[in-house]
C-alpha cells in the first residue's frame, strides 16, 4: 500500500506523574527531514525521537511537538549559600552606616539576590521519560500513518485513473498510425499522378516514398514501451515499499517516450492526442511528487 508523504497526528496520557502531548506532522520532501519542539529539560529526547520516527517514516518533513508537564510534586531543594547571603548583609549595612540610611534589611531584601539560592532537583530517570514518551508517540504516529495511508489510495485511485486515459489514447493513435501512412502513400500517388499527367508513373517511386515515411512516424516502438511503462507504474502502486523515488523516474519516461512520439508525428489528429497524454502525465507527476 502506497502512502502519502502528508499527515497529522497527535496523542497524549499521563505517565508515571507527566502529562505528556505528542503532536505529529508530515509534509513532502525528498528526503527524511526531523525537527522538534520539546519541553525545556527534555532536549534528551530529539535523538531517541528522530531515530524512532526514521524507523517507520523513510520520507518527508517531519515536525514533532512534546510537552512534558510534571504533575507530582518534584525532589527539589533550595540551597543558601550563607557566606554569600552575609556578605551581601554586611555590605548594605555598611552602606547604611557611611550614608545614614535607616537600616531595614529584611529577607524579601536579600531574597532579591538569586546567586545566593541554588536549586537542586533529582536528576530525571530518562529511561522512564523516555518509555513514556515513547508511548504516546507510538499511537501519534499510528494515527499519522493511517492517514498517510488513506491519503495514498485517494492519490493511488487518481493516477490510476488517469493512466487508464493514457492507455486509451494510446491505442487511438496506434489505430491511427497506420492510417496516416496509407492518406501519405494516397497523397503521394495523386501528386506524381498530376506531374507526370499522361506519362507512365514510377509506382516502385512510390512504394519506397511511402515506406520511408512510414519507417519516419513509426511509433509502434514508442508506445509498446509507454503501454510497458504503465505495467510497472500499477506494479509500484500495489508495492508495500516506498516507491515514490521509483515513480518519478518512471514518469520522466514517459514522458519521454511521448516526446518522441509527438515529434515523430505529422499528423494533426496524433498531435493533439499527444498533448492529451502529456497534460495527464504531469497530473500524474504532480500527484507522485506527495507519495512516499
């Protein structure tokens, strides 16, 4: 199953005291590109993250959202450095006494100081951060997935679609060929007819005339390898692999093989069949540009 490079996907719970939000979005892009917003004190976790998301996502842009809100009361205690806070008390009544200001040196006064106070948390247990994290990132990203997949099928039916049109074109101008060779070898019959008018007409001239041309807008080869171009594209969109890569070199192909085939045609009615496929391969180009 194909899957779009375009998805969203979000969770959270509440894991050993941490209420933890997942978010997950995807956009396209040619290669696997990660970036996060995690909670401050949690930057730990844009490896373990990254490493997770590459495992199961080979393609795309991929923005990832974390907040980690910690909801039990926390092992912290708050040191004073009493060396630092009476060389503080000292110095502002020193000031005092020099400049007879009143001395009301409270608390609040020297709480005003913070280098006084240090705080001192239990380190966190990653392991367990992490396998929270890990959780609920898990189901952001099965959500994600899925709708990366729904999205693959709506993009999967659409080519399809459209190259059931080609293939229809296609065999138009294969019933086509041959008849502009035939209106040629008739056109070419009249016109030596008319110069040679009452004298005998080289008909072998006519013959290898005709043959030539029809060697010149031959396109049985062309579109043998456009109608096999399109063996291998429904091949792909049953592929359970990431096929986008394959698929876009699949359609410069064909592209290419329709190139030739217009400049290979003089007739009108192939002309404007081949602008047809042309418009729908870019559609379709455009279509696998978001598959990954």
């Amino acid at each position: 199953m194909i899957r779009s490079m375009t998805g969203y996907g979000r969770d959270e719970e509440t894991v050993d005291g941490r209420y933890i939000i997942v978010e997950i979005k995807s956009v396209n892009h040619r290669y696997f590109e990660f970036s996060s917003r995690i909670t401050r004190g949690y930057s730990f976790l844009d490896e373990k993250l990254k490493a997770y998301l590459q495992n199961r996502i080979s393609r795309g842009k991929i923005d990832c959202f974390v907040s980690i809100e910690t909801l039990e009361d926390a092992d912290v205690q708050v040191l004073v450095n009493h060396p630092l806070a009476a060389g503080y008390l000292n110095a502002l009544k020193e000031i005092g006494e020099k400049y007879g200001i009143p001395n009301d040196v409270t608390v609040s006064t020297l709480a005003k100081y913070s280098d006084i106070f240090t705080i001192h948390k239990a380190p966190d247990d990653e392991d367990a951060i992490w396998d929270g994290a890990r959780q609920v990132t898990d189901r952001a990203l099965d959500r994600l997935l899925q709708m990366r997949e729904n999205e693959g099928e709506r993009l999967k039916e659409d080519i399809l679609q459209r190259a059931d049109k080609i293939i229809s074109i296609v065999g138009k101008i294969e019933e086509r060929s041959p008849q502009t060779v035939a209106e040629y070898q008739q056109k070419l019959q009249e016109r030596l007819n008319e110069m040679l008018k009452d004298s005998s007409f080289d008909e072998q001239r006519v013959l290898t005339e005709a043959a030539i041309f029809a060697d010149k807008v031959a396109v049985a080869e062309e579109t043998v390898r456009l109608r096999s171009h399109f063996d291998q594209l429904r091949m792909m969109l049953d592929s359970s692999e990431a096929v986008g890569r394959k698929l876009d070199f699949l359609v410069q192909e064909m592209n290419r093989e329709a190139n030739t085939i217009g400049s290979k045609a003089c007739d009108a009615q192939i002309a404007y069949m081949v602008v047809d496929i042309k418009a729908e391969i870019e559609k379709i180009r455009e279509q696998i540009q978001n598959i990954e």
